[in-house]
C-alpha cells in the first residue's frame, strides 16, 4: 500500500514522573530532510530521535517536536552564591550608613538580586529520559504513519483508475491506427486515379507508398511498451515498499511513449487520444509528488 509523504501525529503522556508532548507532521520534498526540535538540555536527543524516525519514514520534510516536563520531582536545583550574596549585602549597609538611610534590609529586599542564587540543572540518566520519550514518540509516529496510509490509499485507488483509464485509450489508438492506413491507401488511391484519369494506375507503386507511410505512423512498438509501462506501475504499487522515486520515473517513460505517438500521428482522432493522455499523465505526475 502507498502511502503519502504528507502526516500528522500527535500523543501526550506522564510516564516515569516527566509529562511528556511529541508532535510529528510532514510535507512532500524530494528526499527526507529532518527538522528536530527540542529543550536545548535535551539536546542528546535529536540523533536519537533521527535514527528512531526514520526507520518508519524514508521521505518527505519532517517535523519533530518533544517536549519534557518534570511533574513530580524538581528538575533544577537552586543554592547561594554566598560570596556576592555578602558583597551585595555589604553595599546595602554602606548605602545605608552614607546617606543616613532607613534600615529595611530584609531577606526578601536582598533576594531580589537573582544574581546570588546559582541555578544547577539536576543531571538525569540520558538513556532513561530517552527511554520515556521514545514510548510517547512512537504513539505519535504510529498516528502520523496511519494518516500517511489512509491518505496513501486514497491515491493508489486514484492512480489505478487512471493508469486502467489510460490503458482503454492505449488500445483505442491501436484499434485506430490500422484504420489510418486504410485511409491513406483509399485517398491516396482516389487522388492518383483523379490526376491520371483513365490511365493505367501503377498499383505495385501504391502499395509502395501505402507501405512507407505505414512505417511512418506505426505505433505498435510505442503501445506495446506502454502496456508494459502499465503493468509495472501497478507492480510497483501493489509491492508495499517506498514507491514515490520509481514511479516518478517510470511516468516519464510513459510521457516520452506517448509523445513519440503524437509526433507519428497524422489522424486528428488519434491526436485527440494524445492529448487526452497527456492529461492523465499530468495528473498522474501531480499525484506521485504526494508518494513516500
């Protein structure tokens, strides 16, 4: 099953004592490129994260979003900088004796400089923090993975419908083309009788020129690899695997097919077929950009 480079997931829980948030989306892009966001103390986790992901993602432009909280213990741990918290108290009691000023140092008038407290993180075990992480990640990747399916689905169902649409109008030409001869050899025979009258009408130089221009406008070699083409891109979405890059690929082979058609036909209903394909195609090509 295909699945689309474009997803969404989401899941939020309290495991081990840390309330933790892991958000996960994507858009299409040509290969994967990784944009990780996280607590700057966090950091450790970005390649983890990275190598995690990507075992379920191969394309797209994704964004990683993971966010710590510690719900039941403290995560800093705060102490005095007893060395300025003195200084400052001593400039307090000279403010205070050179200006004759009231004497209202307190413990909360010190404390509004922050800069005597010293604030420490509390270091914590990577490999658990990661651990907790990881089980709330990979509820979000499974909800990202399962919309990237459903949406996958939705374009394989259109894909085959097109592609069968494109294989009727592949055959119409082929049902055509032998026409085409036929007509040729009828005008061609009916201009030539017109010109020479009752003259003798060289038939060995008619079949000739009827065989030249058969030549010319055979479009069987082009079909044929067409139903090829058609059959192969339905391998490839039914073979489960990344199909985005192949089938992008394999449509330009189709393209080229049936612009070598149009530049051989001279019938204006095969032309129209042409035409008709070339706008499959497109929207096929539209389709396949949205393809992991």
């Amino acid at each position: 099953m295909l699945k689309s480079m474009t997803g969404y997931g989401r899941r939020e829980a309290v495991t081990d004592g840390k309330k933790i948030l892991a958000e996960i989306k994507s858009v299409n892009h040509r290969y994967s490129d990784y944009n990780i966001k996280v607590q700057r103390h966090l950091g450790f986790l970005e390649d983890r994260i990275r190598k995690y992901a990507s075992t379920f993602i191969t394309r797209g432009k994704v964004d990683i979003y993971v966010n710590v909280e510690n719900y039941e213990t403290a995560d800093k741990e705060i102490s005095l900088n007893k060395a300025v918290a003195q200084n400052y108290i001593e400039v307090l009691r000279q403010l205070r004796d050179e200006f004759s000023l009231k004497d209202d140092i307190s413990v909360m008038s010190v404390a509004r400089n922050t800069e005597i407290f010293k604030t420490d993180r509390i270091e914590e075990d990577e490999d658990a923090i990661w651990e907790s992480v990881k089980t709330v990640l990979s509820g979000a990747i499974e909800d990202f993975v399962a919309m990237r399916s459903r949406e996958g689905e939705r374009i394989q169902t259109d894909l085959c419908q097109r592609i069968e649409y494109m294989g009727t109008l592949v055959k119409e030409i082929e049902e055509r083309s032998p026409q085409t001869v036929k007509e040729y050899s009828d005008r061609l025979y009916e201009k030539i009788k017109e010109v020479l009258e009752d003259k003798q009408i060289d038939e060995t130089r008619i079949i000739t020129e009827v065989a030249i221009y058969a030549d010319k406008v055979a479009v069987n070699e082009e079909t044929v690899r067409l139903a090829s083409h058609f059959s192969e891109f339905g391998e490839i979405i039914s073979s489960g695997e990344p199909a985005g890059r192949k089938l992008d690929f394999l449509i330009q082979e189709i393209n080229r097919e049936v612009n070598t058609i149009g530049s051989k036909a001279s019938d204006i209903n095969i032309a129209k077929t042409v035409v008709t394909l070339k706008g499959e195609i497109e929207k096929l090509r539209e389709q396949i950009q949205n393809i992991e």
